[in-house]
C-alpha cells in the first residue's frame, strides 16, 4: 500500500484519516486518528522528532523515524511512508480547521483478526465416529459451539457471538473515532450494482430524539447516545428494472447497511438495539425528508453488559436440500 492524503474525519472537526492506496483503483485502507493521537503525531513533527504515538486500541502504534513513517497496526500489514512526506502533509492539515467529509472508506478499515476453522480436523473426527455421515450433517446435529477464549474481542466471530441487545444505555459519550467506525462499515455495505441506494441520518439533536422516541411507540431507548436513522433511496440504484424491484433492491441496501453497522458497534465495545416499529410518515417529518425510514439504531455503552443468550442448534435452524 501507498501513502495516498490526509482527509477529515466524518463527524468531527478533531482527528484525521490517512489514506492509503494500493495498485487497484478501488483498493484503499484508513488509518483514523482522534484528537489525541493527531496532536501527539503533530508535536513529533514540530520537533523534527523521532517517537511513537500509541492508537486507541493500545496495541496499534505510528513509528516516526528520521527517514520512514512506519504504521505498526493490530491484525494489519505494516504501512510505511517518506517521514518528509507526511510531516508536511500533518502539519499543513493541523494548520487549519477541517468540517467533516463525508467521502468513500475503503474495505478494509477495521482489520478484524480471522478464525478459521480447521475443517480437516472436522472431517477426521466425524470420519472416525461415523463413516458414513457427511460434514454438513455432522455440524447440523452438533451442539452449539462454546465461544473461543483465545479470540480477540474484536475478532469477527466473537462479535457475533456475544452481541446483545440493550435497552438501557450508559449516559458515557460515545468516541468520535467509533462513530467514525460505524458510518464507515455502512459505507463499505455490499449493495445492488454497488450504487449504495440509501442514506444515513446521524441524529445528535436532543429534540429530535425525542420526537423519534414518541414516533417510535415511545419506545425510550430511542433517545441513545447515538442514533442513526436508515432510509432507503431507490433513486441512487440506476439499473433498468421496475420500481418495484428497485424499491426491494434499496430496502436490501439499508438493511445490509444498517447489520454492518450494527456489527462495527459490537466491534468497538458498543451495544445497540435495532428498531423496527415507528411510525414512518412521522419519522419522514422529523427528518425533513421523504426517504424511506427502514430501521433505526440505537447505539451506546450498556448500562451492563449482558452474556450471550443461548441459540436454536443448527439442525433447527437450517433446512438441507439436497
């Protein structure tokens, strides 16, 4: 990967993104900084020093020596830029404020570790216990699996293993830079011929949390510390099929849209809850808009964390047809 720019954060005027760019056109990481981890690289550059600006997950770290930037992250490729290069960049963008952009985020902005599951050994021991049964019916009649120990909290599997949903949030204000994870994972949602055909309501007025909270069957838990409204656009989908089908094509986008976005909440240590019932001509009012109101998140620190809740096995949950 290549050093590409500096750009804003999507919702505060703190912080930073450093985007990198590989060969493909559409291949692109971030690194997102807060405002902490901004100032401290920029104090580094200022001095023409070399150090270290540890990230907020306290295993990620920026490296600046005399001659290369180095970008040591968890579960990530080392990046590395021209330390004259980026000193420039930083300390030209510190100069001035920045409003937030709302701009593309490429694909691979949070680096979550992998598990893969060592199917060979599967197939050993069910050979062993019954020739005759096949892999898939060996896992639909399998007990739940216990969730790994050795997993990183934010590796995949274990954010959707121990997701919960909350109805009681803490009154802790949500970090910029996990918002800023969130938005980003709705914006690297697959969706129909890629045309992304919904939009985002970022909602940090009072007020109007508290109307979606009377339009929502007064449901409290509304009024989160972070609320975003999904709403289809069908619009933005410019494939040649009736509205109809491109009004299920958004409602699939938002949805998709609104489940990413869900999962990055789970990733940084948030809880959510996904609502589906409210009143979607009041929503459209409140909103000022004529968007579609798909679902709507509430996102937060949980007043206390609860353990996963046990699960259907497999074998009823999944038809085989073969």
């Amino acid at each position: 990967m290549k050093y590409k720019a500096i750009e804003p954060s999507y919702t505060t005027k703190d912080g930073c993104r450093i985007v990198w760019e590989g060969v493909d056109e559409d291949d692109t990481d971030v690194v997102i900084l807060n405002k902490n981890e901004l100032s401290n690289l920029v104090e580094l550059f200022k001095k023409n020093s070399v150090g270290e600006v540890e990230l907020e997950d306290q295993s990620s770290y920026i490296r600046v020596n005399s001659d290369v930037t180095q970008f040591n992250l968890s579960n990530h490729g080392l990046l590395e830029v021209d330390t004259n290069q980026i000193q420039e960049d930083v300390l030209e963008y510190a100069k001035v404020p920045h409003e937030p952009q709302y701009v593309y985020i490429g694909t691979k902005e949070f680096y979550p570790s992998i598990w893969i599951r060592d199917d060979d050994k599967v197939q050993r021991e069910i050979s062993i216990k019954d020739p005759k049964k096949s892999l898939i019916q060996a896992i639909l009649s399998s007990e739940p699996e216990k969730i790994r120990q050795d997993l990183s909290p934010t590796d995949l599997f274990r954010v959707f293993a121990t997701r919960r949903s909350t109805r009681k949030f803490d009154k802790t204000k949500v970090e910029d830079w996990k918002i800023d994870k969130i938005l980003s994972a709705a914006d690297v949602a697959p969706t129909a011929g890629n045309f992304q055909g919904f939009q985002v309501f970022l909602i940090k007025n009072k007020k109007t949390k508290e109307a979606l909270v009377e339009a929502a069957n007064k449901q409290p838990y509304v009024n989160a510390p972070v609320v975003l409204v999904f709403c289809t656009d069908p619009s933005r989908v410019k494939l040649k099929f009736p509205p109809e089908i491109l009004d299920k094509f958004s409602l699939q986008d938002a949805t998709i849209a609104a489940t990413f976005s869900l999962l990055a909440a789970s990733g940084v240590g948030l809880s959510t809850i996904w609502i589906g019932m409210f009143d979607e001509e009041k929503v459209k009012k409140i909103l000022g808009t004529d968007l579609r109101p798909s679902s709507i998140l509430c996102i937060g620190y949980p007043d206390k964390k609860k353990p996963p809740k046990s699960r259907r096995h497999l074998k009823e949950l999944i038809r085989v047809i073969e």
